[in-house]
C-alpha cells in the first residue's frame, strides 16, 4: 500500500497576507516565517497503519532520511532472516520456494498493454508486490487415481478458484525418509518447475504439510505412452507414429541437454500423452544437472541400461541416446532389444550390443537404432541428425 507524500504545508504556514496588505509590522512577521521554514530540518514522520499494512510499510521519511531507512530495514530484515531457527530435513528440501504459484493456472499472472494510463501502471505494480499464494489442500478438489508410486500416488484433481486441472503427485515424507532419497526429490524439484517446453510435463507449483508432499502438475489425458502401445493390436507402432514420438522426444533432450540436464531414465511408462497424443517426459526422478558432464550413479531401468552404466564407468549426456534407441526399437517391435529371464543375461546383452531386429522394420528404421545402440558413447548419433535423419523425415513430413 503507498501513500501521496506529505509535502503540503499546514494551515497556518500558508496563511501569508497577499502583497499590498496589512501594515509593515505584519510584512516582517511574514518574513520571519519564510526564514523559519526555509531553514527548518528534515524529519521523519509516522503515520498510523492502514488495515491490511505492515508498520514497515507505512512508515514515511522525507528525502533526508530516505537513505538511512532503507539501511534500517535492510537491517531488520537480515536480523529476522537469521533469527529463522533450523527446520527438519525434509521440509528443507522443499520449503524454499514452496509458494511459487503454478503460472498456468488461470487467474495467476498480471499484465498491462502499451498506452495504458499511469494508473493502470500503479494498480499493476501494487498487484506484483502482493505476496505469493500459499497453497494447500484445500485448494484442490481431489479426483480419481490416476497411477500408483513407489512413494506415493498421483490423483485427478482441480484447482477451486480457477476450475484448472491438474495432476497431484503425492509422495509420502515417511517413506521418503526411510529409503534416504530426500535429495533425489529435492533434485526432482528444483529441476522440473524450471522447465518450459511443448514435451516435457509442467510442474506448476508444489507445497507440503507434516506428513506429505504435494506436486502440482500438467495432466495428461491420454495416460503413459507404455498404455498405448499394450494397446495397439500387435503391441507395436507403426513407422509413422513411432517416427512422430521419436522426433518429439529428441527435441525434448535437445532442450534438457543444452541446459546440462541428463533424463537417465527414458522409457514407456515416463512418457505421457498430452491433449491430441502430444508426447510430454515425465518423472524427473533419476534426471541430474551436471555441467561437469561426468556421472557414476547407476540408475534407470535395468532393460535401458547403456553398457558405461554396466561396467560402472562415468556418463554423460550420450546415456539418453543410447535409451533413445531403446526405445526406438521397442516402439517398433513391442518389446526392449535385451530382454531376458534375468539380469544377468541382459547385462551380457548390452555390453556385447546383442539384438536382433524383425523382418518388419524398415532399413531405414534398422540404421538409425544402429547408430543409436553403439558401445562407445561418443560414436552415437547426435540429437541434432537424428531429427534429420530419413527415417525421421520420411513420416514426420
């Protein structure tokens, strides 16, 4: 809340007789008193607090002053930061931007055309310095489950105010805690709500309260890209949506990969169906920002390991390719080019890139996994030629 600056003189300092009035005595009185105010000091004046305003804000300081106010509040706020005791582990792990409001939602951004008059600019500028919107519970009307979790479940849901819907992922604190992979959903996070692209899944906003964590994200309709393929008559696509898919995903890693994100963990049931079968990447749980390049962790899905995470040697952002071949293959035939009854057997597989691709598939198709499901991962076909390659272009035309 602002306030006009209190710049007017009272009453009786403006009581000065017009010229040609009053007697000589009277003329010298009005002189004494313009010397008395021009040589008056600054002061600091406080006014009483409107409803709805803090005494920090409402406290007014002439040009003097301004300066040493603002060092005092400075003051006070770093006092106050410090002040704020130690929180628990987890609720760390998500406290620090907790309230940031998912900007999709209807109802959430504010903005003013050109011409516009200063008063729209005042209201406008009055409205961004509002606090941001705590969420809750409360504020959603909770659906249906729409899929199940190793901590948690995901459920339909509906923002009350904006009647937006979303996905709410719910990921319990306690079993979070006891596998220690607070960092991991921390990681999840801090990644996700920062992405902004046509095929990755938006996470808009999320809160938490003592027992659980709430993620509040875009809903795909049209459930995982694994549905739809069990789905399909002889559980497999066609070369023109598989080529489609394919090429939607590369434009994804292109995106996650010039900002040093590697997925590690691409496959059918981490893939969503947005509105009209748009393809969107989910689940940024084994997703890691590594400028450096370099990783040791093996994670992801046994059957899109590549071979440097078997051999626990260091990995880059090339493990994508090489789980984006994998799944070009399974796309196309039905099933994951290692496959076997056991771990073991797979792993064999993989290092000694072991497959063998169905009469069905097109060479074209044939060289592009090829050239994707290579040993060393510096010989695999950048993002940027796969969408060039024939194959790609052929069906995505």
């Amino acid at each position: 809340m602002s306030h006009k600056p209190n710049n007017v003189l009272r009453a009786k300092e403006n009581a000065f007789l017009k010229p040609g009035t009053g007697t000589s005595a009277a003329v010298a009185a009005i002189a004494m008193q313009k010397k008395q105010l021009l040589t008056k000091k600054p002061t600091t004046e406080t006014l009483t607090a409107a409803p709805g305003c803090s005494q920090t804000g409402a406290q007014l300081s002439k040009p003097g002053t301004k300066a040493m106010m603002g060092a005092q509040q400075k003051q006070q706020i770093t006092a106050a930061t410090a002040a704020a005791g130690p929180t628990k582990k987890l609720n760390t792990a998500v406290a620090n931007t907790e309230n940031q409001p998912p900007s999709a939602i209807p109802g959430n951004s504010t903005s003013t055309k050109g011409n516009s008059t200063d008063k729209e600019k005042t209201e406008t500028e009055a409205a961004s310095a509002k606090p941001k919107k705590t969420w809750a519970l409360s504020n959603f009307d909770i659906g249906r489950q729409l899929g199940r979790g190793k901590f948690g479940n995901v459920y339909l849901a509906r923002e009350k105010e904006s009647q937006f819907v979303v996905a709410l992922k719910v990921l319990f604190k306690r079993q979070i805690g006891e596998t220690n992979v607070e960092h991991q959903v921390r990681r999840e996070i801090e990644i996700q709500s920062h992405l902004r692209h046509p095929h990755i899944l938006r996470l808009y906003a999320y809160f938490h309260d003592d027992a659980r964590i709430y993620l509040v994200l875009e809903y795909a309709p049209q459930g995982t890209l694994f549905s739809a393929l069990q789905a399909q008559p002889l559980k497999r696509f066609d070369d023109r949506q598989s080529a489609t898919y394919i090429k939607a995903l590369c434009s994804a890693l292109l995106y996650l990969h010039e900002r040093d994100i590697i997925h590690r963990d691409i496959k059918p049931e981490n893939l969503l169906l947005g509105h009209k079968g748009v393809l969107k990447i989910a689940d940024f749980g084994w997703s890691v920002h590594e400028p450096n390049s370099m990783r040791m962790t093996l994670c992801g899905t046994v059957d899109y390991l590549p071979p440097e995470m078997v051999l626990n040697k260091p990995h880059t952002k090339n493990v994508d390719l090489w789980s984006l071949g994998v799944l070009c293959f399974e796309l196309l035939v039905g099933h994951a080019p290692f496959y076997s009854k056991n771990y073991e057997e797979t792993y064999k597989k993989i290092l000694k890139v072991d497959y063998k691709l169905p009469e069905h598939v097109s060479k074209a198709a044939t060289h592009l996994i090829s050239k994707l499901l290579v040993l060393n991962p510096q010989h695999r076909m950048p993002l940027d030629q796969i969408m060039l390659h024939p194959w790609i272009i052929a069906h995505t035309q």
